[in-house]
C-alpha cells in the first residue's frame, strides 16, 4: 500500500484547506458548539459508514451488527481514559493527548480482537445466516454492558473526559478514510470483491475466502471501535441504548443511501444525514418516516448513476468556466 | 481531473454545511426572558414529555401575568429530546447557544440529565432536572433538581412496607434496561434488610418485555409478603395482570414511576405507590397549582407535570432574586433557595442541589381512585 | 415440579405465537428466498385493528379476529407488489435492506396517525381471565387455553391448504424451483401473492392474541416478538414448514425457562444458543442442506 499517490496528497490537501478553515473559525469564536457537535458526530458517523462500507459493499457480507463494536470501543476506550490511565480535568496537555491516543487505539484494538473472535465461526455463514448472527451479537452486546455494573449498567458510562475536539476528530477520520480507501486499492481489496462477486469462483482461483472475509471485518470493526471511542469522548456517556441494532440500521442506511462501494459516496451521506435531521428539528415525526421511504426509493429505483451523472456534468460546466476565465 | 475537483468538494461541503449555521446565533439581551425546556416529545416517554411541556407552560403563564420577570416577559423554547441522550445533548446546546437560553428546566429521564449536565456547567447556564437518580447532581455547580432522588424513595417504600404494612419478606421485579427502576429496586432492597427483612427474590427483565410470566411463577414460589415492582406505569400494569392471572398473592408495592392517568388502576387495585404529592394534600400551594392545571388542561396533573411546573418556578425564583440574566449570578441564587414554596412541598436546596424538604406521599389504589394514606417526611 | 409445569404452560403459550409468525417468514423465505424484515409490523397491524375495530365501532372479537387477519393478508400483498416485487431478479441483498426500509416505515407511518399515536394503548378486556387450577398451585388461564388453541387449528388449516389443496401444490413447487414452475405454466406472481397472503392472516392472528394476552399496544410492539420468530424461523430450518412450528415452540420455553433461571442475561443467552446451532446446523434443525449449483 503507497501512502504518497497524487491522489493522496490532493486529497490531503483540499481536506487541509477545510480543516483550517474550520479551526479558524473556532477560534475566533465564531462557530457555535452547537454546530461544532454535529460536524463531529457527522464525522464519527463517516467513519461508521465507511467502515461498513468494507464489511458489506466491498466484502459483501451482510453485517447488522456494527454498532456492537463501537460499543466495544467506546466503552474499552472509556475504561482506559477513566480507570487506567486516570485522566481527569486537571491531567496536564502533555500527558493528556497521548492517553487519549492510546485509549483510542485500546478501544479499537479490542473491537478488531473481538470481531476476529466472533469472525472465525460466524462468517462461515452464508447471507440471511450471517445476518442473524451479527444482530444477535449485536444484542447480546447490549445485555451485556446493561449488565456490567462498574461500567454503570443501565445508567451508562459516565464521567468520561471531554477529550475530542475537531481536531481528533477531523484528523482521526482522515487517516481511518484514507487507510480504508488503500485497503480497498490493494490487493487485499480486491481479493475481497472477488469474494463479493461469485464466492465459489474466487475460491476455485485460490482466493482464501474465509480470510479475506475475517480480514475486511476485522478492519472495518477496528475503525468502529475508534468511531465508538471517538464519540463516547464527545458525549462524556456512554450508555448501551446508543448501541443497539437500530444504531446499526441507521448506519446500514447511511452506507445505501450514499452507494455501496463509494467511499466518497458514504461519506457525503453520512454528513448529509446527520446535519439534515438538525436542520429539520421541527419536523421530526415526518424524519422519521421520509427517512426508509428514501431508504427504499434509492434501493428500488437506484438514482445514484444518474445523481452521480449530473454532478459530473456541473464540475464540468465549472471547469469549461475556469478554463475559460483563467486558461488551463 | 474530475478527481482532484471530487476530492475537493467534500472538505469545502462541510464548511458551507457550517456555515449555513452561523446565521441565527441568539443573544441573551432583548425583550424577553428566554427559558429553555427539554423533554421526551416523542418516542416510548411521550406522555412524560407531554406532562412536563404543558407544566412549564402554566408556569410560564402564570408568572407573565404577574409581570414577567426583571420587568420582561418570560419565553419558553421547547425542546424534544425524543429520550436519547445524543438528540438530548443537541437540544440542550441549541437551546444554550443559539437561543440564548438563561436557564433550562428538565430533561428527564434520567439518563438524558446525566448526559446534559456536563454542557451545563461548561457553559455556565444552571438547569434544574426533574429525574431523580442521585448522581445527577453531586459535583456540579450548575445542576439543581426540582424533586426527590431514588435514594429517598427506595427507603420510603422499604419503611412504609416493613413498618406500615410488617411485611417480612420481599420479592422484586424491575426493568434492567432502566436505570430509575435498579437503583429504587436496589436501595429497597437494602434498606428492607437493614430493617430486619428478607428479600426472597430479585427478578429482572429486558426493557420492553410483554410476557413476565417466566419471572413471576419464580416470584411466586417463593411466597412473598410484599411485591415490588417499580417500573414505570405501562410495564407495572401488565406485570400486575399477569401476576394477578398467576394467582400471585402478595401485597403489591410501586414506586412514583406509577403515577399516571394511565396506571391500570382496575388491576392493581389495593396496591401501594409513592409518588410527589397527593391529589388530596391540603396544602394551599398544591391545591392552587392542581386546581390551576386541570382548568387549563382539562386532565389532573401527574407527577412530571409537578415536577416540571417546580423546576420552572425554581428558575423563576433565582432569576428574580438574582436580578439578572448574567449565568453565574443566577446560579447563585438558585444555590440559595430556600424555603420556596413550591407546588410539592418548600424547596431548601442542599450543597448538590438537591431539594432536602420535600415529603413523599404513600397512595393506595381503591375501587378505581388513588388514595391518601400518610407522608414520609425526609 | 409444578414450577417446570407453570414454566412450560407459559413457554408453551408464547412459542405458539412465536410459532404462527414463523410460520409466516419461512413461508415467504422458502418461496422468494426473502427475510421480511417487515413481517412482525404485520403483527402490529392486526393487533390495532382488532383494538380499533373493538373499541371504535364495537363490532364483536370474533368478527375483529377476522378483520385482522384479512387487513394483514391484504398488507402483506401490498408489500409485496409494491417494495419487493421490482426486486425480484436483484442481488438479495437489496431486497433485504428494502425489507428493513418497509418495517421502519409502517412502524414510524403508524406512529404518527393519529388514532394510533405515540402512547401505548390498551387492548380491551374481551376474553375475561379466568383460572382454572390445574395441579396442585399451577394454574392455566383461558387466555393461554385459547392461544394454545386457535394457533393449532390455524397451522392444521395452513398444513390442509399446503397439502391438499391445488394452490398448495403450486405453493410448494414454485419453492421447490421457481424457473421450472413457471415453465410448467404456474401463475408466480399470484402464487407469490397468495404466499404473502397466508403470512399476513396468520401474523395478524398472531398480533390479535397477543393484544389478548399482553394487552399493550405500541407501534413498536411487532419489532422484539418478529425479531425472535425470525430467529426461531431459522433455528428451526427456515423454509421448512414443520421447522418453524418446531423453532417457535422451542424458542419459547427455552426462553422462559432461561428467563425463569437467570433473568438478567436470559436474552444474551439465546442468542449464543442461536448462533452455536447455526454452527453445528447451519440451515437449522429440520432444514435441508442446500448444494450450491456452481
């Protein structure tokens, strides 16, 4: 995997550009905490959407059950904040920001290890199947942080310390992103289309299907758990009811609504669908149902080919003025 | 080349996205008053919800009929948590920020307060929470509570069944998906056996559960005298028919979660609750604000809507003693409340900012109607 | 003793209902090869019309009952030819994540009509509870006789209509292989229709009995109990009729007697069970192995 493409560092760039934008606008006071949170939730949910994006539009294996591992590293994360590493309000910048570090990467280490645990014998199940283990994982993730009472049970997490800002954020999705697109690019990638497209004829080509799939699960959960870590550090609570499987559809939704397979595409809607319902706050009844209406209009009737065509056409309208104004 | 414009389009979305939120920043000057409210509008709490909102609006009324306060009138902005801590945390800085909010009264349930307080105090706005688990408040300057905590009702009902009604032992059922029901189940708990009592089984059950037959035959066999479920008042009255249907004798015990126009009261006929104030206190402010809320409303009030009608009065209180919309100064203020009389009982808050005066009335359920049986005083 | 058997008789009563919306999932499963993620909406649906029949126009229980199951055969035809019917020749996974679209739309549609709302409602007392003692302490209600009952007869109907009946026959074929059914001139699409029919009579049934015996009504209540007979649908083999009977009955004693044992973690529990069965059997207890033609 090259990390230096043209691409890369284009990208990089124009990401640059908006974080700085962003974090000046921070700082001068000029952005409200209001819509600071929801940038940072539109950005964890990005993270969500993109790492499901590997499990199912890439690997394509039918997963309902990502929100248990955010729950993982959320609360795994959490612990190593509060009980491990002991940081509280009066913990000083230095010693601060690396813990945050490593409780992060604990949060997702053990959401990898846990997805590898439940990946040997559950993804030998073939669709449908597979389906139903995952949301009973899911579940059964739930039961059990109700039922951990020293991570407080049904009165959820607390006390944990504000530790996330843009900066983490931002900068956290970028790399999580950008790790999964290489992913995607490479080899590995690709053997696991090939697992996508027609299992049997990948395995007659040598393909280790099993262990691709394990592969792209595991990943896509280790970036769930820093997604879970990310937002327990924004709420300061991590309570099991934010983790059940109606947090998986809604993630599953994200992933179909911006295109299977796109990462760019969950992206834009993860942003899309987070700020939108904040936008809407006087209509929420009406969310609720226009959301799987969408659901079930972009499934059906597919207009992502065609949306993708017209903004094509505008960037090329804006081009051809660019060109014309300042020359190539 | 449509590459490097894609690549670039996402980062800029995002700042057009925010910036399209800069327009409307609220201030706190003005002609009016503005309060900020949160509560479950929608979702499994709607009710609730709907209790607290149309509370706070008598209150809000009543008091811009007075003159409002520092000479302007009082606004209430509503908000709806829907019950999920997240769109909780949301409302509240919306609330803060872009409305400008001076305080905010609510949330309830319980979990969303936890999760709203920590906002509070960064942002130096006082709320007043009208849930009762206990770690809400302890360590925040700027969080207040308009009622009684899990802790005071699970001792009052372990008293009221050990010494009223000399019950020897005890059997419990609660939700395990809500953390109001643990922690009365198990400071009941406690309590009843530091009284001498025995609890011969704690059962559980997952959160919107509909058969607890399973549970109560346990319950059952083990013969209790007393049986205490104190969940909220749509899961207490189907355990109540299936326990019934199951031949479970035992008296039947509750906790303030049950106090709703809801409540199966043909069911659990003869059973005891506590819960914030009786219908037939005497006390002239209760009365007042009883009296008040069903003319306006045409329905008696329940005990989120006293809760909530006393958080607003509590805000009301500490803005016009602290003769200003200035966060700390309010806050201060409200620290100092003392003795105000309030719809519930005289509010005298402590160091956590808690209510320390206000008595819990025991009701007994009878041929259709909730009775008056005594006050627990704290 | 009598514990086990109060335990059993309440196991017995809720696997029945879990066995009738089975029932229903492996039908539509063995047929298009779809999870209808949206069937436990339809137990949804008929409990509110049989509440809205009972208490809006005071038409008798009887006559709701039938009321209810006729709506939901009509709903779950609507389904079909509206949402899953354009994807029928699509990757399933689509058709699935259609299916989820559908169950969030009737449940958050049904939430915002008015006459059903956000609060819960109570089904009306129609059936008077009466105990009978049955030995020694154990009782059994004639809520759980009439459960027990009127599952019964429904699955003896549904195993006539399978068996002997000519739409039956077409039934079972265009399960069997639905290319070589049309090829031998049967009507897919009206079998499919038929097919969706049958699930939403006996879900709506389902959802009446459970409005009796669990008088709480939500727009979410058809969500946990689908979400269990799902499971048990394919604990028992999805796609095989005597499997699902099977899978729901079983489902619900193992969960009463886990919940009866050690309630806190009873629901964690039977999904372990679940997925260890998946492991061993993974088409489920009297499922058949499917080859896959390369």
């Amino acid at each position: 995997m090259r990390f230096l493409t043209r691409k890369n560092i284009r990208s990089a760039a124009g990401i640059l550009l908006a974080y700085v934008l962003l974090q000046g606008l921070n700082s001068a006071g000029l952005l409200s905490n209001y819509v600071l949170f929801i940038i940072m939730v539109a950005l964890i949910n990005a993270i969500l959407t993109v790492s499901l994006n590997i499990i199912t539009g890439f690997a394509g294996q039918f997963s309902i059950g990502h929100a248990g591992f955010m729950a993982v590293g959320a609360y795994v994360s959490a612990m190593f904040t509060r009980f491990v590493l002991n940081v509280g309000p009066d913990t000083p910048f230095v010693w601060r920001e690396p813990a945050f570090l490593i409780s992060l990467f604990a949060g997702s280490l053990a959401a990898a290890l846990v997805a590898y645990l439940i990946g040997i014998p559950t993804l030998r199940l073939k669709g449908d199947y597979l389906a139903i283990a995952t949301l009973g994982f899911n579940q059964v993730m739930v039961v059990l942080f109700n039922n951990l009472d020293f991570v407080g049970g049904p009165r959820g997490f607390t006390g944990i310390p504000k530790l996330s800002d843009l900066t983490w954020v931002a900068g956290l999705t970028v790399v999580s992103v950008l790790i999964m697109r290489n992913f995607v690019r490479s080899i590995y990638g690709s053997q696991c289309v090939a697992v996508r497209e027609d299992e049997i004829a990948a395995e007659s080509l040598g393909v280790d299907v099993t262990r691709y799939k394990i592969l792209a699960f595991t990943l896509a959960s280790f970036f769930a758990g820093t997604a879970g870590g990310l937002l327990a550090h924004l709420l300061q609570l991590a309570h099991p009811s934010q983790f059940t499987f109606l947090k998986s559809i809604d993630i599953l939704l994200m992933l179909v609504v911006g295109g299977m397979g796109s990462i760019p595409g969950s992206i834009i809607s993860a942003l899309v669908l987070t700020v939108l319902p904040e936008m809407l706050r006087f209509s929420q009844d009406l969310r609720l149902v226009i959301y799987p209406v969408l659901l079930i209009v972009f499934v059906i009737k597919n207009p992502l080919p065609y949306l993708r065509r017209v903004t094509a056409q505008i960037q090329e309208r804006v081009r051809a003025m660019w060109v014309n104004r300042f020359g190539g | 080349m449509r590459r490097k414009y894609q690549n670039v389009i996402v980062p800029l979305l995002i700042v057009v996205l925010a910036s399209s939120f800069l327009v409307g920043c609220g201030g706190k000057g003005g002609q009016e008053v503005k309060v900020g409210s949160i509560a479950p509008l929608t979702g499994p709490l709607s009710t609730y919800g709907q209790s607290h909102k149309d509370a706070v609006d008598l209150a809000v009324e009543q008091i811009n009929e007075k003159g409002g306060l520092l000479g302007k009138q009082v606004v209430i902005v509503h908000e709806d948590s829907q019950g999920d801590p997240v769109v909780g945390v949301n409302a509240a800085q919306k609330l803060i920020e872009q409305d400008g909010v001076v305080a905010v009264v609510g949330p309830i349930p319980s979990k969303i307060g936890m999760a709203v307080a920590p906002i509070a105090e960064e942002s130096g706005v006082p709320i007043v929470v009208t849930g009762t688990s206990p770690q809400i408040t302890p360590g925040k300057d700027f969080v207040f509570r308009s009622c009684w905590t899990d802790d005071f009702q699970g001792v009052v009902m372990a008293k009221f069944a050990y010494e009223e009604l000399g019950a020897a032992t005890a059997a419990i059922l609660y939700d395990l998906g809500n953390d109001y029901a643990k922690s009365v189940s198990e400071i009941f708990a406690s309590t009843f056996e530091e009284l001498g009592g025995t609890v011969v089984a704690m059962e559980t059950h997952p959160t919107d559960a509909t058969d607890f037959r399973a549970q109560l035959t346990n319950i059952k066999a083990a013969s209790p005298d007393v049986f205490f479920f104190p969940d909220f008042y749509n899961d207490a009255s189907l355990i109540g028919r299936q326990a019934v249907e199951l031949g479970l004798e035992a008296q039947f015990l509750g906790a303030d979660g049950w106090d709703s126009p809801e409540l199966d009261l043909e069911t659990l006929d003869g059973a005891y609750y506590c819960s914030h104030f009786s219908k037939e206190d005497p006390r002239a402010e209760t009365r007042a604000f009883i009296d008040d809320f069903t003319a306006k409303f045409g329905a008696e009030p329940d005990l989120l809507a006293i809760m909530g009608y006393d958080a607003a009065l509590v805000a009301f209180d500490a803005i016009s003693r602290a003769g200003s919309v200035d966060g700390e100064a309010v806050r201060e203020a409200m620290a100092s409340t003392s003795s105000l009389p309030a719809a519930q009982g005289d509010i005298t808050f402590d160091e956590n900012g808690d209510p320390t005066t206000l008595p819990a009335a025991i009701l007994q359920i009878e041929n259709g109607s909730t009775n008056y049986v005594m006050t627990f005083q704290p | 003793m009598e514990q086990f058997l109060s335990q059993l008789i309440n196991g017995l009563q809720i696997g029945t209902i879990y066995a009738l919306i089975a029932l229903g999932y492996t039908m539509v499963y063995g047929i298009i090869k779809l999870i209808n993620f949206a069937h436990g909406d339809l137990i949804m649906i008929g409990s509110y019309v049989a509440y809205l029949s009972i208490v809006h126009f005071g038409v008798p229980f009887p006559v709701a009952f039938l009321l209810a199951m006729l709506f939901c055969a009509l709903a779950g035809v609507l389904m079909d030819r509206i949402a899953y019917r354009p994807l029928r020749h699509r990757p399933r996974l689509e058709a699935l994540i259609t299916a989820m679209g559908v169950s969030l739309f009737i449940e958050h549609g049904a939430r915002n009509l008015p006459f059903i709302g956000p609060s819960f409602r109570r089904f009306p007392d129609v059936v008077g509870v009466k105990s009978y003692p049955l030995v020694s302490s154990v009782v059994v209600t004639n809520v759980q006789i009439l459960n027990v009952v009127v599952a019964v007869v429904l699955m003896v109907i549904l195993q006539y209509i399978i068996r002997r009946t000519k739409i039956g026959m077409a039934m079972r074929a265009v399960s069997l292989d639905l290319e070589a059914a049309k090829l031998m001139g049967i009507d897919v699409d009206r079998v499919i229709a038929v097919t969706f029919a049958i699930g939403g009579c006996l879900a709506g049934a389902a959802g009446v009995l459970m409005g009796v015996a669990y008088p709480r009504l939500s727009p979410y209540m058809g969500v946990m109990p689908g979400l269990k007979a799902f499971v048990a649908a394919v604990f028992g083999g999805i796609g095989s009729i005597p499997g699902a009977v099977v899978g729901g009955v079983l489902m619900g004693v193992v969960e009463t007697f886990a919940t009866a044992a050690y309630s806190q973690v009873a629901e964690g529990v039977f999904f372990v069970v679940l997925v260890a069965v998946l492991l061993f059997r993974p088409t489920g207890l009297l499922g058949e192995p499917i080859a896959e033609k390369v």
